[in-house]
C-alpha cells in the first residue's frame, strides 16, 4: 500500500535511511538556467525542499499495525524493514510542433491537436491514450500519425479517461462568436495532479464562466500565430493575465522565425522577458512548480 509520510522528524530521519529513490535518466531532466524552476530542487526523488506530504513510500504492511503511537528512538527502524522502492517521475511535456504536445504521465499520454501529415506540420507516428482536438482543420485533427487506441476527445464536456480528468470548454476561433473561422473547444486536462490548458486556436479573451470552468491552469499552451489564425502577442499575453498559470509554453509559431518583430519576440516583448532559449522538453510536477509565473519555450519536434 502507499502511505504519506506525516510531519514526524524523526520518521522523516529514519525513512530517509531506508528508503531508495530509483532515478529515470530517460526522464530526468536539469533545468536549464532560463527556466526559473528552483534549481537546488530534484525533480524526481526527495529534495531538501520538498513537502513532507509529497513523499510516499510503498509497504507490504499497514503502517498502523506496525508502528505503535509516538515511538522513539531506533523503534521506527523495525517498522521500515518492509518499505519499498518507488518511482517518482514527473510529467513530461514535448512540443512535437504548432499546436500538438505530448503529455507523459503516470497516468498515461496524452496527445493534443495532432496535424495530418499533408498540413504542414508532420509529426514522427507517436503512441498515445487520450487525444485531444480543439477543432476540425487538418492542422489539428487528423489521426494518421497517431498510433495505439486512444480515446479521441472532439468537443466540449466533462471527461473521465483512463484517471484523467479533461474539461472542454466551447470557444470561438475569432472575436467574432465564430463567423469568421468558427468554433474551437479549450481543453483543461488534469495529469498527475497537473492542470495544462491547451488553448487550441482560440482567438478571442474568456469569459468569467469559462475561466471557472477551466480552473486553476498550472501550465498554459497558448497559441501566437497572430490576429489573423488565434491570438495577437497582446491579446495572448491578456489571456495569460486571466488563467494566471505558473508556466506558460508558446505553441503554434515558426521557431525558426529569427526576426525581431515574430510572433514569439513579440509575446516575450509583452511579457516583459528578455530572452529564451528552448529547451527539449519541460519536466515538471505539482512541487516543482515555480511561485511566479514562468516563460518556456520548447523545440519544436515537428518534421
């Protein structure tokens, strides 16, 4: 069973002892210096840092039938005989390219926007349990490169999959309520106990309601191609203000574009950052989130 490890110091010395930490290096990442995410802070495994109710152990035996009340000493060190090892992995997310991101989880992967190949934007064939699809346009909703036998998500509602919670709200395209280029469906999808709203092609700021739907976004994919496809640098950077994520990724924009004046320089512009450098992918979970709200840019997998 997986008990949480109470606010007792010297249990904490005693478990710290005993229990073994394994350590993914296919999943572990360091945070690159552009990414403020506390870097004296382990991703996975236990930090100094680290909430005590963050940490749990597996045991082969009720911790009440072993551990009599308020013990002291070495007595906890019969009691952790049976602790085991676990893994405590972070989420995982990549930029496959425009608005498509893989999100790894242990609760599964989730896949959003994924563009036929045709479209411009290909991606490499990826595996997935849960697809996402903001609207019906081929950069964004073909199953072609998409392998497995995922649940695929086409509107707004209320979704349960697989233990992850998805909310899709109804949207516009443009400021227009969708005359112009239609509906769109913002999704917030709650993995590892991270919620990540993925903004489609939205292309107008949320209404009070839509916001409460939403929740409480800890990471924000925001699309900047300009007013003319979603979002102005401004108007995005408005949208930002409203959901108050901890960290916010730029999706659909040519990484490539190197001109001072490209949709990515002018979000940085209105963000008020400096400079980024992109980072493969971001690795993060609820304790490694940062207290103020964070700029990411990733490279774009995109073929």
């Amino acid at each position: 069973m997986e008990s949480a490890i109470g606010a007792h110091e010297r249990l904490l010395r005693a478990v710290s002892r005993r229990v073994g930490v394994v350590r993914d290096p296919q999943r572990d990442v360091v945070h690159p210096a552009s990414i403020a995410f506390d870097e004296g802070r382990e991703s996975v495994g236990v930090a100094g840092e680290a909430p005590l109710d963050d940490l749990l152990i597996g045991a082969r035996q009720p911790a009440a039938s072993r551990w009599p009340e308020a013990p002291s000493g070495d007595e906890y060190a019969g009691a952790l005989g049976d602790v085991s090892r676990i893994v405590v992995s972070p989420m995982d997310l990549t930029w496959l390219g425009h608005a498509c991101f893989r999100m790894r989880g242990r609760e599964g992967i989730v896949l959003t926007d994924p563009p036929d190949p045709k479209s411009g934007h290909a991606i490499a064939k990826t595996e997935a349990a849960i697809v996402t699809i903001s609207h019906e346009h081929p950069g964004h909703s073909s199953l072609r490169s998409v392998g497995g036998e995922p649940v695929v998500l086409r509107g707004p509602g209320e979704y349960e999959v697989r233990e992850v919670l998805i909310t899709g709200v109804a949207t516009f395209h443009d400021e227009d309520k969708g005359a112009e280029r239609g509906k769109n469906t913002v999704f917030a999808i709650r993995l590892d106990d991270l919620l990540v709203c993925h903004l489609g092609d939205l292309g107008h700021v949320l209404p009070a309601a839509d916001l409460e739907r939403l929740g409480n976004v800890d990471i924000a994919l925001v699309p900047i191609s300009g007013a003319d496809t979603n979002l102005s640098a401004a108007r995005a950077a408005e949208i930002i203000h409203q959901l108050e994520p901890k960290v916010v990724v730029p999706m659909s924009y040519d990484p490539d574009a190197t001109k001072k004046d490209s949709p990515f320089e002018r979000l940085l512009h209105e963000l008020g950052v400096k400079e980024l450098t992109p980072v493969p992918k971001l690795s993060v979970s609820r304790s490694s989130l940062p207290e103020n709200v964070q700029v990411v840019a990733l490279d774009s997998r995109a073929r």
